[in-house]
C-alpha cells in the first residue's frame, strides 16, 4: 500500500543545475499537487493538477514547471535551480470531490548552494 | 483574505497533560475543516475534519472543535503521549470539491512532549 511516493528524499544542487522532483499514487487520485514548506511559512502551493492533461499554478509557481501525462505520476521541474529554492517539497493527492484529504508524500529535502 | 491563523506557534508540556490547540481562519466561502499531524521528516497526515454544522468530534485521545459563527477551531489533546510530538497543522477548504487549488494552510503548532 505505497500511496503517495517521493524521489529523492534528499539532493543538493548547484545554482544554475536543473532537476526533476518525482511523484506517484497509486490510489488513482484524480488531484494531485506539490508545495513547499519553508521554516515559519507553512505549506505553499506550487501547482497543481485536476487531472492528467491539466495543469495550474498556485501561489508560488515560478521557477517551476510541471506536467501530467498520467493519472500516477506528478513530475515537478526545476529548469534553472536558485538558491531560494531550498525547501523541503511535498507531493499529495486527493480523490475526486467531495471533503477529502490529501494524502502527502514523505517529502524531499532540496539545498540549493 | 483568505488566511488561517494558529496559536500558540510552539507549545511544550509534560507526558501526561493535557493540551489545546487553537485555529482562527477568515475564508469564504468555508467547506470544512481539517487537522492535520506532522511528524519530523514526513509529510502531514490528516486527524480528523470538520464540516459546517459539526460542532466536536473526537479521534482517540485528540478532540476538535468547531465554532463556525466565530470561525474558530481547536485541537485538545488529552494524556499527551511522547509520539504526540509533531506539528498540527489546521486547513480549511474553500467551497466544496477536491481541488487542491482551494485549500489554505496555517503555520502550525509545533507541540513537544518531554518526559
């Protein structure tokens, strides 16, 4: 019973170096989508995902890119790596409608130097 | 402005107390209310919801409340355990529906139990 994966759990980047965080369900979610979470800010949205084929950004989108070719798997880009970037990512999913919760992946750890 | 609001920001007790944590939010319009637990190094997992007209629910020895006229939420947790240590994160949900796009995250409460 995997839920949502995460890979890596942990990179370190130089500025300027480019990367794809991973993500994957298995729970058939419709939603999925990826946030930062930085010390005192809380979780932020990055994008998100209403289904494959669909994308859109939340409250800080720049400096990422994303995509949804399938149901399972989230990819979160990072086309040219900045310092500022260094957060912990978290994936998660949801079902379709209704008051559900969000499943969240274990989370990558991310140093930008 | 759509913002959830959590108190304390860090709180520390002895196994055994109890304590509660508090969540003030202003969004509209409001679906339902989640508590979420944080442990080190993982992601959030989801305690308990609240919806409108739900006004306690309880969830082993955690306990949310909700006032929706005031927009107010609490977590109590009764005979802290040492596992309980985490941060509580309260999220309310615009509308309803699952998009991810409507929910608004406060802070969290950083809760340590020493022994």
């Amino acid at each position: 019973n995997a839920g949502v994966t995460q890979t890596p759990k942990f990179q370190v980047l130089k500025t300027g170096q480019s990367m794809t965080l991973q993500c994957a369900q298995d729970m058939n979610h419709e939603y999925m989508s990826w946030y930062r979470q930085d010390p005192g800010m809380g979780l932020r949205l990055i994008h998100y995902s209403v289904g494959a084929g669909i994308t859109d950004q939340g409250e800080v989108p720049n400096g990422y890119n994303v995509s949804r070719s399938t149901t399972e798997d989230f990819p979160l880009r990072l086309l040219s790596a900045a310092p500022s970037q260094t957060s912990v990512y978290f994936c998660a999913s949801s079902p379709v409608e209704g008051n559900t919760e969000a499943f969240f992946g274990q989370g990558t750890r991310l140093t930008v130097v | 402005k759509n913002q959830v609001e959590q108190s304390p920001q860090s709180l520390i007790i002895l196994e055994g107390k109890n304590c509660t944590l508090q969540c003030n939010y202003t969004v509209s319009p409001f679906s339902n209310l989640r508590w979420y637990k944080q442990d080190t190094g993982r992601g959030p997992v989801s305690l308990t919801i609240m919806t409108f007209s739900e006004n306690t629910k309880s969830n082993g020895r955690y306990t949310a409340t909700l006032d929706a006229d005031t927009k107010q939420s609490s977590l109590h947790i009764t005979a802290s355990q040492l596992s309980d240590s985490a941060s509580y994160i309260c999220v309310v949900s615009l509308n309803y529906g699952g998009s991810q796009g409507n929910l608004i995250f406060g802070k969290g409460t950083k809760l340590s139990v020493k022994p």
